[in-house]
C-alpha cells in the first residue's frame, strides 16, 4: 500500500512541474498568430482545417464569393441580407457607385452602423438552416470580409472620400523618395480603415509606370508609386506593413494589379488591354515589385502583401512565343500556374498567399466574352476565374443575358458552384484549397471567430499625428519641374509683394458620394485663394491684401479661351496680372476644361507673356510638351489635392518652403529620364573600405595593419589571400540610394606598371556593393572602384610582401559627407512620428493560463474552507486536491487548444474558459467526495 501511495505521490509531483513548465512557454504566444514557418503547423491553418469539417457544400462554396450590393438596406426583405444567410457570401465590398456611402455630418457613424449590421447578420443566421425539404444543416459562423478599394488622393480614385480620412496618393509618397513616408501614412490609413469595420483593402498598387506608353486620357496617373521597379517595391512593402501595424493585424491587404498594368496603353475597366512583354522583362520590371511584396523571407511578417489582385490583362510572349498572346491572366490557368511557379511566388503561395480576381462584372470582361453583346453567360466566366487559380472571386456588375437582376447571376453562379461541388470531386478538392486559405486568413485576423473581435470601434486616428505626417508628406514630395531652383531664383527674386495683382485658375472639381447625395465641392476654384489669404493675408503674416487676388475656375477659362468676348472681365484682370496661378489636375477626357490651360497656351499665349506665369499640378508631371512648359515661368507638381497639398503651393509661392521631391517617374518634356536618374551620380566620390565584418577573414591572434584606423578589428591579410572590400552607400542624381541590382566594378592596378591586374564584378544590395579581390601578386597595388557613370571612388592601396603581411592604407581624394544606410534608405524618422494605435486584444495564453490557474486554486480552497464543519482536514484535502486536479487538467485541455475542444466564446474567451474551469473543480471534488464516501 505504501509503495502504491508513493507512486501515487510522485504521479501527482510530477503533473504539477510539467504544469508549470508547460505554462511557461506560452507567454509571448497570442492565439492567431503564426508560431512557425511551416503553413499547415499554423495555428490559424489547423483552426481552418477544423472549421472546413464542419462546413457544407454550400457554405464552403459561398466563401468564395465577394460581391457587392445596392444602397444601404439590409432588411430581411433585402438582396444582401439573402446573400449572406442562405448563400454564405464570403466577404462584400462596398463601393460609392452602388449607393453604399452618404455624404451627411453622421456620415462616418452610418458607415460603422452599416458594417456592424453586415457582420450580424452573418453571426445571426448561425444555427438550424433548412435550404430545401431535403436538406438541414447547420450555419457556422464565419466573419465576412468588408472590403474597399482605396488608391489614395480622394475622388475620383477612392470610392469614399466622406467620413473618411483623406490621403495622399501613391505618387505623392513617391515622390518623398522616404520609406518612412510609405509606413506612416499606411499606418495611419490602416487604422482608419479598421477602426470603421473594413477587414479587406484593395490597396496599394505595385503596377511601375511607364509613362513611354500613356495615352494622356488612360493613365494610371498617380495611383502608383513611381516608374523604378525597386522604389514601388520598397514603397509598396512598407505601405503594406503600414497598414498591417495600423490595423493591429485586422486588415487583409491586397496588392493591385498582378502581374502589373504599368506598361498597358489603356484602362482595363473599359477594355481588356494588350502588353508585348516576354516573361523574363517581366521579371525585370512588372513582376519585380510583386517579388519584394510576397517575399517570405523578410524578417518583418507584417511586410508581406496577403494576396494579389489578378488583372484583367493579356500579355503577348509570356510564355516564350511573342506571336501568341494569352487569355486575360485571371482567366488563364497556365500563365498563373507558370507566374506561381516562379521562386519568388512559390513560396509566398505554399504559405497560404490569396489570389483574388479582378472585377469579373467589369465591361472589359464583358467585352471580351461577349464582343457581339447577344449573349453572356456569367456562369462560365466565374468559373473559368474560379479553374485560373482565383480563391476569391470579387463580382460587381456581372449580369447573365437571361437573368432579371446581377443578384439573380449571383444566386445562379453559386448554385452551379455547388452543384459541381457534389457531382465533381477534383473541382470539390479546388474549392476545399482556396477555402482553407480564406478561413486560415480570417483566423489570422481573428483568434476566435466572435462578433464582438469583428465590429467596427469606430474611433478616430489621432488628428495630430495625421496632420503633421500630411503635412511632410506634401512638403517633402513637392516638385520642381521646370526650371532649376537656380535658374527660378534668377527669374523670382521673391514672393508676390503688396502692390502686384495676382489672377488664380483652378480646376476645380465636385462630385456625388450617392445618387441622392447633394453634389458636394472636392475642391473649389478659389481653395489657392483661401489659403494664400489664411498664411499671408490681413489674418495672417500680412504681406497680402485681400483685393490683389481674384480666382476663376478652368470652366471659366475655357470660356474665356473659346472667345474673349464671352469673358472680357477676364482679358482685364489678366492685363493687369503680375502672377497668373494655374492649378490643375490630371487630364481627363470625361471634363473637357481640364485641357484649358493646353488651349490657352496653343491658341492665345500672348496673354501670359511678361507674367510670372507659375503652374502647380496636382496629377501627375508629365502632361505638358516642352513647348508648353516655355511659357511657364516655373512648373511645379504636388501630385496630391486634399488641402495640405494646396497650402504647401502657397508656400512654395511665398518661399516659404523650398520644393525637394523629386519625380518618381519619367518626364520626357524636360528629359528626365528615370533611369538615368536612377543610376549612379557621377559626381560623387564612391567610399572604399576594407571590410572588416566579414567573418571569414578574421584573425584574432593578429594586430591590426590598417594604417590610420586603430578601432578597426585586428586581421592579417597575406600573399594568396582575399582581401573583402566594400563601398560606402551609391547614389544617385537625386542622391538617393541606387537601386539593388546596380553593376559595381572593384579594380586592383599596380603601381608600377598602372596597368589592370585584377577586376571584379558586384552588385548593390540596398545601394552598398561588396566583393574579394585576390592578394596574388607581390609589389604595391591600388583598388579603386567604379559604377557607370560615377568613376571616382577612395583607393585603397596595398603594399604586399612575399613574406609579411600586407600593408592597407585608404585614400580619400577629396572629401565626402558621410551617408547614414538607415537615413539614406528610410529618411529621417523623426519627420514621420509613429501613429498611436489601440493595444491588441488577442486572447493571450500567459493571461489566460495565470488567470485559470489561480482560479483553480482558489475553488480548491473553496472546497477545503468551505467543508470545514463537516469533514476532517484529511477528507477536505482528498477533496480539495481532486478539484485542483480536474481543473488544473481542464486548463491545460483548453489552453492548449487540444484537438476536439471547441472554441470559446464570450469576452475574449475568458467567460467561457473560467467556467469550464469550474465546471472541472466541480467534477474533480465531486470525485474526492465519492472516494470519502466509499470509505465509510
């Protein structure tokens, strides 16, 4: 008996250290979040894998879809409302053109109401549904994806622009050239969207612009961070890990528009456009900043996009023969197959990346199936998206030839789905992939699938923090065009002065948020007016007064510009002008006066001549001819037209502020070539060193043998060795870090003889090049370095010895600033101060498992107080440390997520895990009282 109860005693010892030990690792571990490489030992994988056991054929067919709907109304009676609960839509995606958004002062609460009904209606409907006589079965809940499309810059390129924050296009942070300018304002835009309900956003573009190829009324505009592969992918990543820290996780970003549209003559939304470009340019230039986004071996988890937007885009040579051209890529499977098999996707893929299909209601796609427009069955379409590798299959205005309503495609497209589902297994076993990615991608968004981790918070981000991040933005992207600033500074010794008239032109611009929403100004033709009056007027530094400006809108100059006659109040003011303002935006050939200033100066540029003609564009640069840009006195662009942007012109017009953006994109007019902007400043002085911190090198027991440097680490470099080099960081004309990839030649010449004893060959990785020339031959050498077109550098010069240790020394020719890497390549932080966000709420283990520990304990005692009066202290300690026991075994059973337990709910899980906690203390004493019975 006793050698039992030692036993006995030992079992219950040991139970305890392995509690304990258990508990302790779990601390940093949040539920939701990937605790290891591998996607199928994900924690989010294996709760997908058991949500997909319980779903049916219809619910796992309904995950695929995300689809829109009409106005606001989400009745029973409603087409959503249908959708969610016996359809089992994935996700929706609100737009303004359905009358999804309001432009009223509850604008934002509305939009928050909205969302949060949306997501209830979906957690409603969980229980007993019964889709015909023959079929019952149960609705599990599943968050749905509220997605938006936002590109940045307000209307017309995002859908809302009411209730919303505004933010500066792609361009605009471009054209920083400051990666931190990407997170901040990621970041900001990340919360933003969270806090009001979205968990989806189709954002940011990774196309690269080649403006070689833009139709002035089919441009991408500003909607893309620039025309350098590199760029738009540094750009892109932190914008993307922006918006993941901003949103604390509960964003699903994806990247528009695979494999790239930046080389497409035309917008895909009218037409299905055409790109001559074989796979390996590709790779160079339009894949390349999709490669930085999907990279899975980045340290920072939160940089890398969690799917692609497939474009409806053909390329001709994709597959090796430029004569043919292939399907659309998001309807052909061999050409996603063959991009996916790619190293730089096949990883990102395997790991659980989302490919999500363009609209498949867009008049391209209904172009290209129907070019006659007698016959279009939507059916066949969703399911050749669906067979192209498509997980999500994003549906707007897709509408069956023979179907009353796009909600009855929608019903008719998904019940083909299931039916295919039942009848087809390997078409069941496609669906059964791209769900388990979606359901592992709302589990990576929410630990536990509850509606209270889904609703809209509805707060606001920190107004300080986003006017001062707006503000550098705007500053430090504004462009100087035309002329240099020495050249301006010759022809503008100052700013406008008290006695000169001033005549503004703005294209001004409004829009509808809905159908029935007032027509609301996005900006006004006198928004340059009111500022230049709030910094310099009476109010403000009083270099102005408020008689010297008179404002006119586009419309009013095309007026003008069709016949003076019409206008003549203008031909007076602008007689007397000594500054003529223009602000524009982009072309557009939907508004005929955004060409009026090109007809002014191509029908009547006298009127401009002897005027300080300035020009600030708040598109894109490269709208004018160089004829065009002689009769401007200076030509800036903003890139951006919420009002920060507008006060920073009047700024720029007062010299206030001094423009240092750069542009991110080519502008043939003033022969700015990207490229050659891109590529090393000739000017500059490369920096050369030995490179110390390569470990191969390293001797420890030897004594340093750099002449002059001291602190460097002691290494011996003999004859036969390697000598490791590196240089400083390489920049650019706008002296910025040259792109990866940038060719570096180190060479090594004798003195004697100056002739070229060795060259080696090495490429920029974040603009710094490193290499190993060959100690082979005995006598004194030099090593210089040289990048096409910068042919200077710091010589190292080597004295090698048959018998002793070589002798380093550095020279410098002439002296040369310093570089920072990290302020090189992510600019000064401190003008981007991080955007305050709300604590994550995840259910933490470390929490969870101290919290049900020392509940377990105190229920023991409970029971040992508690019973006092009515057994002896030894029955009470049987009793008590049974109820321990159980729920201590309870804890770990849900702690650890053990397979078979369900998950719990109720605030943040705590609710339910105490109780079953309890319910174990209960049942362990029950069976310490039975024990004790059973003796008497």
């Amino acid at each position: 008996m006793i050698k039992y109860m030692r036993f006995f005693k030992r079992l219950i010892l040991g139970f305890f250290v392995f509690y304990i030990l258990a508990g302790l690792p779990v601390g940093p571990i949040v539920f939701g979040q990937e605790t290891t490489d591998d996607f199928s030992d994900t924690i989010y994988y294996k709760k997908a894998i058991r949500t997909l056991g319980q779903l049916s054929p219809e619910e796992r067919v309904g995950q695929l879809f995300l689809v829109t709907f009409d106005e606001t109304n989400t009745d029973t009676q409603s087409e959503v409302f249908d959708l969610v609960t016996n359809y089992f839509v994935g996700g929706l995606v609100l737009k303004g053109s359905n009358n999804n958004f309001v432009n009223t002062e509850t604008a934002r609460e509305e939009l928050c109401t909205l969302i949060d009904r949306l997501q209830e209606i979906e957690w409603d409907s969980k229980g007993e549904v019964i889709r015909s006589e023959e079929t019952t079965y149960t609705n599990n809940y599943i968050p749905l994806f509220i997605g938006l499309d936002h590109s940045g810059g307000g209307y017309p390129f995002d859908d809302l622009f009411n209730g919303i924050i505004q933010s500066p296009t792609l361009m605009a942070i471009g054209a920083t050239w400051n990666i931190d300018a990407a997170i901040s304002m990621g970041s900001i835009l990340g919360g933003e969207l969270s806090n009001l309900g979205f968990n989806l956003v189709f954002s940011p573009s990774l196309d690269v612009l080649d403006v070689s190829n833009i139709e002035k009324q089919d441009s991408l505009g500003v909607r893309t961070f620039g025309g350098d592969p590199y760029w738009v992918g540094k750009f892109g990543i932190a914008y993307i890990r922006g918006l993941h820290e901003g949103s604390r996780g509960k964003l699903t970003v994806i990247s528009k528009n695979f494999p790239g549209r930046g080389s497409s003559d035309r917008l895909p939304g009218a037409e299905v456009a055409t790109i001559r470009k074989s796979l390996a340019q590709l790779e160079l230039i339009e894949l390349a900043p999709f490669f930085a986004a999907t990279d899975t071996s980045q340290t920072d988890s939160q940089s890398i996009t969690d799917g692609l937007l497939q474009s409806h885009i053909r390329y001709q040579g994709l597959q090796g023969n430029i004569r043919a051209t292939s399907k659309p890529i998001s309807f052909d499977a061999t050409a996603v197959e063959l991009l996916m098999a790619l190293p730089d996707l096949n990883e990102w893929r395997k790991n659980g990346g989302l490919l999500v299909s363009d609209d498949l209601g867009s008049p391209a796609v209904d172009k290209f199936f129907n070019p006659s427009g007698q016959y279009l069955d939507a059916r066949q379409i969703v399911r050749n998206a669906f067979l192209a590798s498509n997980d999500i299959l994003y549906i707007d205005q897709l509408l069956s030839t023979n179907d009353g309503s796009r909600f009855d495609t929608y019903r008719n497209t998904i019940n083909l789905f299931v039916q295919k589902y039942r009848e087809d297994q390997a078409f069941a076993e496609r669906v059964d992939d791209s769900v388990l990615r979606i359901l592992a991608q709302k589990y990576k968004q929410y630990d536990e699938f509850l509606i209270e981790n889904v609703l809209a918070r509805g707060t606001e981000v920190n107004p300080t923090d986003l006017d001062q991040i707006l503000f550098e933005i705007a500053s430090q992207s504004a462009t100087l065009i035309s002329p240099t600033q020495n050249q301006l500074n010759e022809e503008i010794p100052s700013e406008p002065q008290l006695n000169e008239q001033i005549v503004i032109f703005t294209d001004s611009l409004s829009a509808i948020q809905c159908d029935a929403c007032a027509p609301q100004e996005i900006i006004a033709a006198d928004d340059l007016q009111k500022a230049i009056e709030r910094l310099y007027g009476p109010q403000g530094g009083g270099q102005i007064s408020l008689n010297q400006i008179t404002s006119y809108s586009f419309l009013e100059l095309r007026d003008y510009v069709s016949n003076p006659f019409n206008r003549p109040e203008i031909e007076t003011n602008l007689s007397r002008a000594d500054w003529v303002l223009f602000l524009m935006h982009d072309l557009d050939s939907d508004r005929p006066e955004s060409y009026a200033l090109h007809q002014l100066v191509s029908q009547n540029p006298g009127v401009l001549r002897d005027k300080k003609v300035i020009v600030f564009s708040m598109g894109a640069p490269y709208y004018f001819d160089a004829t065009e840009i002689s009769y401007f006195t200076a030509y800036y662009c903003l890139y951006s037209k919420i009002p920060v942007f507008i006060n920073v012109a009047a700024r720029i017009l007062f010299q206030e502020i001094n423009p240092i953006g750069a542009s991110p994109v080519s502008i043939p007019a003033i022969a700015y070539d990207l490229i050659t902007e891109t590529t090393p400043d000739p000017d500059q002085i490369i920096e050369l060193a030995v490179d110390y911190e390569s470990t191969e090198i390293v001797d420890q027991s030897a004594t340093n043998n750099l002449a002059g440097s001291e602190e460097e680490p002691a290494v011996i470099f003999r004859l036969g060795d390697n000598l490791p080099v590196k240089t400083g960081i390489i920049v650019d004309h706008n002296n910025h870090p040259v792109p990866d990839g940038t060719v570096v030649r180190f060479i090594m010449t004798q003195q004697e003889e100056t002739i070229t004893s060795q060259q080696v060959e090495a490429i920029t990785i974040e603009g710094i090049a490193k290499a190993a020339v060959k100690l082979q031959q005995p006598g004194f050498h030099e090593v210089r370095v040289v990048s096409e077109p910068a042919a200077n550098s710091q010589i190292l010069t080597i004295e090698i010895s048959e018998t002793e240790q070589a002798i380093v020394s550095s020279i410098i020719p002439t002296s040369m600033p310093t570089i920072n890497v990290e302020e090189a390549l992510e600019g000064n932080a401190q003008s981007f101060p991080p955007v305050s966000a709300e604590p994550e709420e995840g259910n933490n283990r470390l929490i969870e498992w101290i919290m049900a520990t020392i509940f377990v304990w105190m229920v023991g005692a409970g029971f040992y107080f508690g019973l006092k009066h009515r057994y002896p202290m030894v029955d009470r300690l049987v009793i008590s440390c049974a109820s321990v026991l159980s729920g201590l075994i309870i804890t770990l059973f849900l702690i650890f997520d053990f397979s078979g337990n369900s998950l719990r709910i109720g605030l943040s899980g705590f609710i339910t895990l105490l109780f079953s906690v309890l319910i174990g203390n209960f049942l362990g004493g029950f069976i310490g009282w039975i024990y004790i019975q059973s003796k008497v």
